[in-house]
C-alpha cells in the first residue's frame, strides 16, 4: 500500500493486506527478490518472481504473478534451488546481461544478531559464494551495449524485454547531460509506432527517462493517462505524485484519473 492510502486510529489495528505467498510456503528471514525476466529463461515462466530464504528451507522458491482486479494473484510453482548444506545463505540474486541469474551465497555459520555475540569468531566476514544458474537448452541472451552507448543507442535499449537491461540503460541515462537526455527521450518518443504492441511500454520508458533527468514531460504523462491500459495509467499517476511541483495541472490530472 502506498504511505499515507489509510489513517491509523489511535487504539485500533488496521486491517492488513493479504500475502501473496500461500500459507505452505511461506519463508522467513528472506533477502533478495527477483522477477524473471530473461529470454534465456522459459518463456511460461516470464514474470514469476523469485524469494531467497536463509533459514529452515536453505533456497529459492519460485512463484507466478498475475494481475487480479485491483491487486495480484500468486501461486508456487516450485523451488528453483535449495542445497543441504546447513551454511548455505542465498542472500541475492539478479539476472545478468547475458540473461543469465547470479545467486550470491552469504555462507555464514552464524547469521543471528540475538543468539549470538557480535564478535563471535565463528562469524566469516571474509568468505562467500556466487552461483550461476542458466538454463541449457536455451541460448544465452547477447548483452546490450550500455558503458560507452550513445544516449540514442541506450534508448533503444529500452525497447528490450529484459527488465535489468532496461533498468541499467535507465541508470546509465541518468549519469548523462540531464538537458540532452530528456530532449532526445522526447525526441524518441514522439517517433516511435503507434502500431507497436509494446507501444505504451516504451512510452512509460521514455517518461521515466525524463522524470530521471528531473525533466518531466508533461505530455507524455497525459499520454499515458488517456490510455485504455491501466498499467500505464498507473505508471503516469505514480509520476505525477512525485513530481507535483514541475506538472502545474497535476491536481486536474489526479482527479481525472481517478474517475476512470
């Protein structure tokens, strides 16, 4: 839920939000989720998401996640990895470029910070593993150009279904001439097809690119929110919340919005 969508009364317990995870699966302590999102990765699986867990069951479970009304459906469809070994502490993992997934192992014996002293000698702060895991039958994915990419070489990237690439694009974007980068998104923008049923994706790319230059554009906001899909529709009410002093009619567009 985001701050502030309920009030609190003094004296009285909120309802709380259902879990996503079914009651057979639930993990706890958990460090590190992923959403799948690699061509190298089974094409049914797209979109699952990925909890690590470091104690009692020693891996990561795999579930689905589907849009459901106004929230999410989800359900487990298998642990993806576990290992015997009692030290085995998957604390992250994250898709690589070439669309292959990095576990990254803690291997800690200790990893309580109530049972046991802080300085206690058997804790490593040294030593870990990273594992790779890739999926044979399917060909890796050739990285995209990012560290040297022209800022149009990098918009392009945008167009790639792997969220990380995209993700690191958008990274790399922010790092460039904020002026330069939010003419040539709205450049790009304004040139892509229409036609595209990725369309209003790369539209709410070039949006975020604009908002990550702390040069919003306005128009490609109220593009998005005159859109029939509510993915994007949500992407451009996300954005107006927190850019309320560059967007002057954000009130207007906030309350159109909301009678959709």
């Amino acid at each position: 839920m985001l701050p502030g969508s309920s009030k609190p009364r003094y004296g009285e317990a909120n309802d709380k939000s259902f879990s996503l995870v079914e009651e057979k699966h639930k993990v706890r302590p958990t460090s590190g989720l992923e959403f799948i999102s690699s061509r190298h990765f089974p094409d049914d699986v797209q979109g699952d998401y990925l909890l690590n867990n470091t104690i009692g069951f020693l891996g990561a479970k795999q579930h689905t996640f589907e849009d459901d009304g106004t929230g999410y459906k989800s359900r487990h469809r298998q642990d993806l990895f576990w290992s015997d070994d009692k030290n085995f502490r998957p604390v992250d993992l994250e898709f690589a470029p070439d669309g292959s997934l990095y576990v990254v192992d803690w291997h800690n014996m200790l990893i309580g910070h109530m049972q046991h002293n802080a300085r206690d000698p058997l804790r490593d702060h040294v030593h870990g593993r990273i594992y790779r895991v890739t999926y044979p039958s399917r060909p890796l994915v050739k990285p995209a150009k990012i560290d040297g990419a022209t800022i149009d070489e990098l918009l392009e990237n945008l167009k790639l279904p792997e969220d990380r690439t995209r993700y690191r694009t958008r990274s790399e974007l922010r790092m460039r001439n904020a002026t330069d980068v939010a003419k040539k998104a709205t450049d790009w923008a304004n040139k892509l097809d229409k036609n595209d049923p990725k369309y209003l994706q790369n539209l709410t790319e070039a949006m975020w690119v604009t908002w990550g230059a702390n040069k919003i554009n306005a128009d490609l906001v109220q593009k998005l929110l005159a859109s029939n899909d509510y993915h994007a529709r949500a992407a451009a009410v996300h954005a107006i919340r927190y850019n309320t002093d560059k967007i002057k009619n954000y009130k207007e567009l906030l309350a159109k919005s909301s009678q959709r």
